[in-house]
C-alpha cells in the first residue's frame, strides 16, 4: 500500500525511534561481525524445492541482525543481492510477533480540563483488530466501521457527550465518557463485548463547534468458535450488513470498500496520524501492508471450495499451436503459468461474471456470480511493461498474446503486476491488469459476495462494474 514507501517510512521513522531498543548504526551479523545501516543486505531465504540442492546452504539464510535488526528478517528478494535502506517486513518473515507504536502512545486516562463544561463533543469509537490470520501470513490491522443504510457510507460509530456543570466534577468526566464508550460496545457488539478492551483516548481540534474525539478499542479474538472461523472461511456479506472490518488499505488508498466510501472522519483520522496504520517487528522495521484484491470463481471450483479451502492456482495453458493465429483474447494465465491471479474491483467483474468461449472469440454470463475479497501481500513485485508504439525495449503490445513469462518467482519475486492495454488488429482485443501471486501463504479471505446475476448485462464491456449491483 502507498504509505509503505522509502518516503513515508523515512518520515515515520523518527516516530518510531522509543519503540526500539537500541539507536546505535552497527548491527551483529550472527558470526559476530558488523557492519553498517548502510551496508546491510538482505538476500532470497527460500528457493523452489527443486532449486535447494542447488544453493549454497550459506545464502538460505543470509540476514545480518542485532538487537536493532530482525534475525528472521529476510526479504524475498532475487539470487543477486541487493542493498536496501529501508527494510519492509515481506512475505518470508512470517511471525506473530509486533508492535505498534500508536497506541503505546495513547493514555489510558482522559486529561483534566478536555470537556469544557456544557459543550457536546462527537465521539467516534474507533475498534481495531491485528488479524494474525493462525500465523499464515503476517499479521495486518483492521478496523470496524458501521455501514450507514441511507447513504452506504462506512463510519466510526459514535455518540455525543456533553459535561454538564462546574469544574468540580471535571476529574469524573474523562472516566464518564469512558464509562460511556464502554456501554457503547456492550450493546453493539453483545456477546463479544468482553473480548474489546480500552486502549486510549484522542482529542483533535478543541475549537471547533462539536470537536472530535475517538475512544480507541482494541479486539481480541479469543473465541475458539471465532478463531476457525476466521481462518478457514469467508464470511458471507451482503450489502445490508452493518459491520464491517476493513483493511488499512480499503480506507487510506482507496476510501472505499467495494462500492461503499469510506467517511472524512475515518480517512482524517488515518491522514493526521499516520502511525494508526502500521504494525512493526520488536526492533522497529515495519511490516508490509496487505492489498486488497478480488477474485472469481476459478474454473472447475465451487463456492464451498473457496470460501473453505480459497482459490484454486490457474492451469498454465500456453499450449499455442499457431503462433500466428489472432487472439481475440489474452488470458493471464498464459503468461505468467500456474499461479493465483487476482483484480482490483473494477476488473474482477470480467472474471466473476462471465467466461471466454474461445470457439466464438466472446464472453459469456455465468451462472451464480460471486467475488471475493482477499487481504494480499505482493511482496517484493515484478512491474510488466509492454510498448504500445515500438519505442522502447519492451515487449510489444501485440506481442502479449505470445508473451510467456513463467520463471518470475525462481527470480526472487513474489507476485507480478501489468496494467491494462488494448491492442488493434482486425479485431481489437484488450489486456486487463492482474495481481499474480506466488504462494497461497500471501493471501487471507476477508468475505464472500454474492453479484446480483439480474444486473449483469449479456455482452461484457469496460462499463460492467458500474452497472453490476451485489445483493
């Protein structure tokens, strides 16, 4: 996600400083040896099974660490190796462990003096969870928002509050409006409201009308019951729920959630205090931040097989016998093998919704449409670029329906991304962007949605996402 760049992590970085253990620029390699911040490199953990015997045992795992430096900390890189300033916890450093610093810099306490007396304030209550997903993938934060029946809008939940009287009361006030938040998630949340505890308290512009104040809560997920959920299904959602868990992704990058935008307060939030939407390791290097893409139904699969098992790899089918022959259509799997393939919303209702007859050059609806929502971690990511005017050293454009690129993943990278392209010929065809991944480790499930087949026209065009409702 954006704010996992070289500038925002080098900005946050003096944020972060009190969560580490040690300031000092040498890091202890585990033979004893150091060696300088600028100096540190981090090489490829894992190769292919079939690719073991052929590695020195030595570069399996060739991170330098310390007390400042993550000794699991190696990023899936390439066979060559590569310095880096800024580290970002991939998909290789797969742990539970973390920290975040945001709230370790919230009181517990609400200071004397912050209500005003017989002035409301908006109270928005704000309830993250880190989603550790059983210890498949990295852990990542999400956020409870309440969808809005009138407008679709995604908030914080939130009440007024208003201290009444003179400031011989005010030492009871902040505990009040606590104890209010506290009866706020026993009745909207009910049997679960015992695993949501109080974290802190933020104030933002006191001169304001009304100010906005947020009561941070933390939910744990202790529940067996909810645990083997969470793991092992996507959750059915249809567009009359009224909670929501949202990645930090869906509400900084996006703003929305499916079709659903994200609130002002919400995104404002996240805007003047950046440090709410990262998780870091105990030395302070910040873990990357899932994508969130869709899929479809893979072909052959049922919707029991994915919401309990998750997608099935594409079959690579680069069996062309005539080079020269004119494709009508470019399917992804054709050039980068049998790997999962995922889309941003505007492109995932192609593969949700309709299926390419190749006899007749043309898609047609499916039956039972659904999407599904995945948190993904791209990992270190390969860029495809194709020259639509023959004036770089790309790969032509009309070149892709040949283009076959299968060893991405035995370079080091974890997932490939091309945007979208048309073509000419007697027949123009298209290229529609796609995430693919490298493992099933890189994704979780979030939800399950079900397309209303009703919306979705009888001939595909660019225009189908708009025009498709989900029930």
């Amino acid at each position: 996600m954006l704010p996992n760049t070289s500038a925002a992590i080098k900005k946050l970085d003096t944020l972060t400083r009190h969560s580490r253990s040690n300031s000092s620029e040498k890091y202890e390699e585990e033979n004893g040896e150091t060696t300088t911040h600028s100096d540190r490199k981090y090489k490829l953990k894992e190769y292919r099974d079939m690719y073991l015997n052929a590695v020195d045992s030595n570069n399996s795992n060739n991170s330098n660490s310390n007390s400042n430096s993550n000794k699991s900390g190696n990023s899936r890189l390439s066979a060559n190796i590569y310095d880096t300033e800024d580290y970002i916890h991939t998909l290789t450093n797969k742990t539970n462990e973390y920290v975040y610093p945001f709230i370790d810099g919230l009181s517990l306490n609400i200071p004397t003096g912050t209500f005003a007396p017989n002035k409301r304030y908006n109270i928005h209550v704000c309830v993250y969870r880190v989603f550790k997903s059983g210890g498949n993938t990295l852990p990542f934060l999400q956020f409870k928002l309440l969808k809005q029946s009138a407008s679709n809008e995604l908030i914080f939940p939130s009440f007024k509050y208003e201290r009444i009287g003179d400031d011989s009361n005010d030492s009871d006030t902040g505990k009040s409006c606590i104890n209010h938040g506290n009866d706020a998630i026993m009745r909207w949340f009910k049997a679960y409201a015992k695993d949501i505890k109080f974290k802190g308290f933020i104030k933002t512009d006191g001169n304001a009308p009304e100010p906005e104040c947020y009561l941070i809560y933390e939910e744990t997920i202790t529940s067996d019951r909810y645990k083997t959920l969470l793991r092992t299904e996507l959750k059915n959602m249809t567009s009359t729920e009224n909670w929501w868990w949202v990645c930090t992704h869906e509400i900084f990058n996006k703003g929305m959630v499916l079709h659903y935008p994200v609130s002002s307060i919400v995104r404002g939030l996240f805007a003047s205090m950046p440090l709410i939407m990262f998780l870091y390791d105990k030395n302070g290097f910040t873990y990357e931040s899932p994508t969130v893409l869709y899929t479809g139904f893979t072909e052959g699969s049922s919707l029991d097989e994915i919401r309990l098992i998750g997608p099935r790899k594409l079959t690579d089918d680069n069996n062309i016998t005539n080079p020269n022959m004119l494709h009508k259509n470019v399917n992804e799997n054709r050039m980068y093998g049998s790997q999962y393939y995922f889309y941003d919303l505007d492109d995932v209702f192609r593969n949700a919704c309709y299926t390419y007859d190749s006899a007749k050059h043309k898609y047609k609806r499916i039956t039972g449409p659904h999407i599904f929502r995945y948190a993904v971690f791209l990992g270190v990511i390969k860029v495809t670029m194709f020259d639509t005017d023959n004036t770089t050293t790309s790969v032509s454009i009309n070149g892709a329906a040949t283009f076959h690129d299968t060893k991405w993943e035995m370079e080091g990278f974890e997932s490939v991304f091309h945007g979208k392209y048309k073509f000419g010929g007697r027949q123009p065809c298209e290229l529609s962007p796609v995430f693919s991944i490298f493992d099933n480790t890189q994704f979780v499930g979030l939800s399950c949605h079900e397309v209303d087949a009703s919306t979705v026209p009888s001939e595909f065009s660019d225009t189908v996402c708009k025009m498709v409702k989900l029930i």
